[in-house]
C-alpha cells in the first residue's frame, strides 16, 4: 500500500482522496473478477461540516453516509438543494422516536436491529406509504456493547421483518470488531444473506474496504480515507 490510503501523509485534499479509494475500489473489483458497478461507495461525513462535504460534492459523489439523524438534518437539506441528486444513508442506531424524521431525509437505513423499531418503520409506513430502503444491522462479533442481532438470530429477525411487520429487507450490514480481523465477519455476513436471499451487503470502512470488496460487499461505508480523520471519541461509533 502507498502513504495516500490514509489521511496522514496522503493526498492534502478530499478530492483526491476520493478518486485514490474509488481506484482501491477497481483494483479490489477486478483482483476478485467483480464489476465495479456492483460495488456502491457511501462516503462517510459524519462529523465534518458542509463546507468539508462540499469538495466531494463537487467531485461527483452522491452516495454519503451520517451517523445522527439530527446531525444530517442540520447540514444536508441545505446541501441538498445545490445538489438534488444525493442519496443518504443512515449508518448509526435509530431510536423510534427518530423514526419519522429519519424516514423523511434518508434513503437507505442500515440499522434495522429489533422489533420496537420494525414496529415504528411498520408505522411510519402505514403513515406516509413510503420507507427508505432497509438494511438489518448483523452483530457479527456478539459485542455486548454493540448494536446489531445476533448472527443466530437473523434468520427469525428477518422473517419477523417480513411476516410481522410487511417490512421489505434488502440486505444486511455489519461492522466488524475493532480488534480482530475482519475477513471471517465478512464471510459469515455474506453467507447469512445469501441463505435468506438478500442481495445487498453494507460492509467495510476506511481500513478495509478493499477486503470487503473480496467478499462480496455491494456498499461500502468510507469516511476517514475521504475527509480525514475525526475527533477520537466519535472515531469508533
Ligand atoms: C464512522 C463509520 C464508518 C466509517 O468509518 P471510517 O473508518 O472512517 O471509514 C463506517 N460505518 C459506520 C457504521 C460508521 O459509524
């Protein structure tokens, strides 16, 4: 690898960030004999101000990823305005009471974890007619201390989201323990969806969206290879 995969010592601006880990992506594709189109990149702006979104705007990504729902409101309506085209995605935990706003300004969630909030979604369905496009948060190390079902869980969770709630799941995303290797997570996410048919996989970030790639990943989730890095006590949510 070169000194441009991170932040440090890499390319001084966001754009040629961008285009240095949209060319990890190709090599990643053709080393596995992918077609990149089937890889989407979400780039991650959670933390960074619109001013810092911008560049990458401009550079022509469209896809980005925030952690906060009240966060993204405050910056991307604006933004959205100059560039209508943007999709966004919501990559941290939903609490249902956030439901409403999030279905309002998102188009994909990946965070669908329990029932309460499968409830709220059924609600906010019933509501308004129209959902962002789901994706089930898969815990795929069983950390306590992290969101997600159980990887022997999925099966019944996503039936639930089906039988239940008439929730239409696209795909499962996952976010590996910090500490171990993150290949056998990929592997067991991957294996889970196709056992339930689910054609979407969200999984990979800054230090190993390239092995994601391998392993089948349809989204990957790129902030700090993007716009650098963040502030170290939001670095791991
Ligand atoms: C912050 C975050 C990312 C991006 O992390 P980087 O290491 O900066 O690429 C990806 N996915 C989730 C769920 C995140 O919270």
């Amino acid at each position: 690898m070169t000194d441009q995969s991170t932040s440090e010592g890499g390319p001084a601006n966001a754009a040629a960030r961008l285009r240095y880990v949209r060319g990890q992506m190709a090599k990643a594709c053709a080393h596995v004999e992918r077609a990149p189109a089937g890889v989407q990149l979400v780039a991650v702006s959670k933390t960074f101000a619109a001013a810092e979104i911008e560049p990458v705007l401009a550079a022509g990504q469209r896809a980005f990823g925030e952690n906060r729902v009240q966060e993204a409101n405050a910056k991307w309506p604006a933004l959205r305005e100059r560039f209508p085209d943007t999709e966004l995605h919501l990559i941290g935990p939903l609490q249902s009471n956030k439901v409403k706003d999030a279905a309002a300004l998102f188009d994909v969630i990946h965070t669908v974890d329990r029932a309460s909030l499968c409830a709220a979604l059924a609600k906010e369905l019933a509501r308004s007619g129209r959902l962002p496009r789901l994706l089930v948060e898969v815990n795929t190390g069983a950390e306590a201390q992290k969101a997600g079902v159980l990887p022997e869980n999925a099966d019944a969770f996503l039936r639930d989201c089906r039988e239940s709630y008439g929730l239409t799941i696209e795909g499962l995303m996952c976010i590996p323990p910090f500490d171990e290797a993150p290949a056998p997570h990929f592997a067991l996410l991957a294996k889970t969806a196709a056992r339930n048919g689910l054609s979407t996989l969200s999984m990979g970030m800054s230090a190993d969206f390239t092995t994601a790639i391998e392993f089948g990943a349809t989204l990957v989730r790129v902030g700090s290879a993007i716009f650098g890095s963040r502030p170290a006590t939001t670095a791991a949510t």
